[in-house]
C-alpha cells in the first residue's frame, strides 16, 4: 500500500495540479455531453433493444415490482431506469424514452471519472485526462450512449471493478466482487467476469494463504447480490436470467446440434423469440456433421472478432492502440511483467468471450466490443506517452490531441448519420398511420418504428410480451422478392394478412417505382395517403389493396 501511494506521487509529480485536474476534466464531460444531447434525435423513439428495455422498465415502474411472466434477460437496466421514470413521471411514451436516452448519455459522462483513476494508476495526470478523452468522444460510443442501451451502465461498472481490482486493500477486495454482482445482472455475460475476479485474487495472494477468508467473503457478497435477483426471476418467469441463457447459448446452442430432429434438410432445431423451432442453417455450417460445429463456430468467431476488432479501432483508437502494442513488444514491457498486467489481460480475454460467441454466430455487432473500450483507452497512452516524451511544446501536444479526438469524431458522426433526422421522424409519423390503418404491409424503410407506433398508439397500456420478454408485433411485415411481379408477391402474401402496400421511389427496386409513378396502372390499388398531401420530405405513398378486382384479373 505504501508503495503503491509512492508511485501515485512519483507519477503526479511536476503534473497538473488537482484543481487543474478537475477543472479540466468537467471541461472535457461538459463538451461530451453537449455532442451527445446534439445527436439526441428528438421524436424518434427507441427500437429493438432499446425498447424492449423501456417497456419492462414502463412497467416496472407501473406496479412497483418486478413484472411477472416477462422473462426479458438483462433486465438489471430497466429495473434502474424504473426507478427514474418513478421519479420524474412523465405523460406521454416519448417523454418517457427520452428521459432513458438522458439516463444513459448521463451514465456515459459519469464514466470518464473512474477511467481517469484507472488511467491514473500507470500513467500521470496529464495523460489520464487524454485517456478520458479518448473514451468520452469516441463516437460510437456516443452514439450508443443515446440509444437507451444498457452499455453506459455496463461499462461504468465494469471500469470500476477493474479501477478497484488493481487495488491491494481489503476493501477493494470486497467492492470488486459486490460490483461483479451487479455487473452480472445488467448483463448475464457478466457471470463470467466472477471466474476471472478469482482467479486474480488466487494469483496475486498464492503466497498468503490466510488472506483467501477474504475471497470467501468476496464470493459472498458477489452472491447476495445475484441469488435475491436470480430467486425473484425464477419465481416471476420460470427462469433465473443469469445461469439459464449462459447455459442455453453456450453449451446448449451446441447440445441442439448433437441432437436428431424432425427438421427438414437445412434446417435444425434452435432456440427463437418464440421459443425452440426449425431454423435456417447459416451458411457457414453448411454442410455440417454435428462433431464438427464446436471446430466451425470456433473458426468462424475467430475471424469474425479480429475483423470487428479492426473495425472497432477507427477512428479514435486506430491512431494510438496499434503503435502502442508495438511499444509495449519493442520496449520490453513484456518482460517487465508484474500482476497489474496480468489484471489488465485476464480482464480483456474475458470480456472477449461473449463476443467471440456472438460473432461466432454471425451476430455482427460492434456493441460487444464496446465493453472493452476502457482498456483501450489505457493502452492507447503508451504511444501518448512517447509522442510527449519527443516535444517539447507538451501544452500544445495536450490540446492538440484533445481537440483533435473531438474534430475526428464529428466528423465521424456527420458521416454515419446519413439519414435527415426529420426524414426519420416523418418515418415515425407514416408509422404510426400504418399501425392505425393497415394489418399488414410490405418491409420497407417506413415500417422500422412499428413496435414503437404500436406501444404509443395504445399508450400507457402496453401489450403481454412474447415467451422471449420482446415486445411483440401486431401488424404484419412482408419481406419482398423482387423476382415475383407486384400481382405474384400480393397473392403469394393474401393469407397471411398482407392488406396494404408501403411505396417508396426507392431507385434499387423493380416494382415499386413504376406503382409511384404510375398507379392509375394498378386499378386493385386504392390510394389512402401520399407524402405529397401532408407536406413530407419522403416520397411515400400508402395503398389498399382491393383483393376483389384483383382476382377478376386474369
């Protein structure tokens, strides 16, 4: 302990002052949360998971207590944003979403704290203030930080388990392992987070064997925080939240393959939102024997992780990550190993884990990545530190490379977000006609906001969730093959509830631009809205279909 007090010192001397230190870094969460409050798009609600979270959080808050035959995994975020929806009670349901889109931009700003002391504990001041920085204004990170998803959170926590998992204190101990548990109810890939807590704990005490009561007391605690939670999912869902989904998309999701089924040829028995039925084989286990799908999937999570890995560097880390690994090899960090390296690296292959699973199968979203940002944030200063240790103008470098970060990452969301966001919200607006008016329409770029048009449409009443804890979809979405004509892909869909056509002047579509343009040409279409009349931005026209002059066409 008191060494580690002496390094602090060392580290700090000749550095930023602490009133600098502060000033500085409230400067720097200010602007974070100025960008992410200007790319909050007003009017659009949540979607897909997001929304998922808002409704169980909705109705928690409604009853007061954990909502019963609602087995939505991960349910440690909404049963947070629950308690701020109690407290502020807003009207109307986008009111209500915005105030979640807050909470996690809130939760974002708030993280650049802990990552600062992580930063902190290798390198002095000046450079965790550009460790923060790299993090605050990484732009995926912002944008995520808007969407109401449980990431914010996750990740604050997961920053300081590892802030304090490089602490010697008793104390510490003990907090690693109570945040572990919370950690693993925001999210059930949390649970393996405890395996890697242990196995520290066994590494760096190997030699004090009396110290290991504190473990047993570390368990405990990490345990009364998941138990209680585990218990009241069991008795309100059938299912504990945690142990079941690791189980069941781990080694489960293998179990499916070494089982025969009535499946027919390309398909095979797995776990869906409706529960377990006959799915498509992905291609990459085509053609398979079922000995040889743990070797596939490996295979396949392998390439796919290094390559989102690649992905998720541009632009704030693949500047200063990269260089700094070469350091580390150049420099002969490695031989210079002690244990804060070793936390550093338990805790980076775990939380790779759930990834490589993910992209193992083809569930190609950076968001899995995102947890390990903190991380490289730390690493990347090793290249911030020698650019320093070249110049002279240390300054200049300083708020060179802070308003560097922030120019690159506007530039960065002003490329991503392509889409006007009043587009969006006319979107929104031709959505919630639809939910209105039609049972079911064709797939288009105006039906991604249907679950959302539908809760709102019904507001505050919401409907029973499905056997996987989604909202479910009342109005029906049809999927078009351009290789049928418009007359083949109507009738094709008549039983299935297509009533109505969503038409885009949409140039990569067969059918669609000639029904815009021309639809006097389609007399078994009956026009009920056009963009044109309520004064939009998109080139949208709605029709019924009339299925009786339809069939007297030959």
């Amino acid at each position: 302990m008191v060494n580690e007090i002496k390094n602090q010192i060392n580290r700090n001397s000749k550095d930023l002052t602490i009133f600098h230190v502060s000033l500085s870094l409230g400067i720097i969460m200010i602007i974070g949360f100025i960008i992410r409050f200007y790319y909050l798009q007003d009017g659009i609600p949540l979607i897909a998971d997001g929304l998922d979270y808002f409704t169980y959080a909705y109705k928690m808050a409604e009853i007061g207590n954990f909502p019963k035959d609602w087995a939505l995994s991960n349910n440690g975020w909404p049963a947070f944003v629950s308690i701020i929806l109690s407290i502020i009670n807003a009207d109307t349901f986008l009111e209500n979403t915005v105030i979640q889109r807050l909470t996690s931009m809130t939760i974002s700003i708030l993280t650049a704290i802990p990552i600062f002391f992580l930063c902190n504990r290798f390198f002095n001041r000046t450079f965790s203030l550009i460790g923060v920085s790299i993090f605050i204004f990484e732009p995926r990170i912002i944008l995520n930080s808007t969407m109401g998803l449980t990431e914010p959170i996750y990740i604050l926590f997961l920053t300081l388990i590892l802030f304090f998992s490089f602490k010697d204190s008793k104390n510490a101990t003990y907090i690693s392992f109570f945040l572990a548990g919370i950690f693993a109810i925001l999210r059930w890939e949390g649970l393996l987070l405890i395996f890697g807590l242990v196995t520290l704990f066994i590494f760096k005490n190997k030699h004090k064997k009396k110290d290991f009561k504190k473990l047993f007391l570390g368990i405990m605690l990490f345990l009364i925080i998941v138990i209680p939670i585990s218990y009241i999912n069991l008795e309100n869902t059938g299912k504990d939240g945690l142990i079941s989904p690791l189980l069941m998309y781990g080694p489960g999701y293998i179990a499916f393959w070494m089982e025969d089924d009535e499946c027919p040829d390309g398909e095979k028995m797995q776990p869906t939102e409706e529960g377990i039925a006959c799915s498509p084989i992905d291609e990459y286990l085509q053609p398979v024997n079922s000995k040889d799908v743990f070797g596939l999937l490996l295979k396949n999570g392998i390439e796919n992780t290094i390559k989102f890995f690649g992905w998720a560097l541009i632009p704030s880390f693949i500047m200063f990550f990269p260089i700094s690994i070469i350091l580390i090899v150049k420099n002969g960090l490695i031989k210079n190993w002690n244990s804060d390296k070793t936390v550093i690296v338990v805790f980076a292959i775990i939380l790779l884990i759930p990834a490589l699973y993910a992209f193992s199968r083809n569930f190609n979203d950076l968001r899995y990545l995102y947890v390990i940002f903190p991380i490289l944030s730390l690493v990347s200063l090793v290249f911030v530190r020698q650019i320093f240790d070249k110049h002279v103008q240390k300054k200049v470098i300083y708020v060179a490379i802070i308003i560097g970060l922030v120019i690159i990452s506007l530039i960065f969301l002003e490329e991503r977000i392509t889409t006007n966001s009043q587009i969006e919200i006319e979107r929104y607006e031709v959505s919630k006609f639809l939910v209105k008016n039609t049972d079911g329409v064709n797939l288009s770029s105006f039906t991604k906001y249907f679950k959302a048009a539908e809760i709102e449409y019904d507001w505050p009443n919401l409907p029973p969730p499905n056997v996987a804890g989604h909202m479910p979809l009342q109005t029906k979405k049809f999927v078009i093959d351009e290789d049928l004509t418009l007359e083949e892909f109507i009738k094709q869909n008549k039983e299935d509830g297509l009533t109505h056509l969503v038409v885009e002047n949409m140039i990569d579509s067969k059918i669609f631009p000639e029904v815009y343009d021309n639809p006097k040409n389609y007399p078994f279409l009956e026009k009920i809205y056009d963009g044109k009349d309520s004064e939009l931005i998109s080139k949208v026209k709605i029709f019924r279909i009339n299925y009786d002059i339809l069939d007297q066409q030959k």
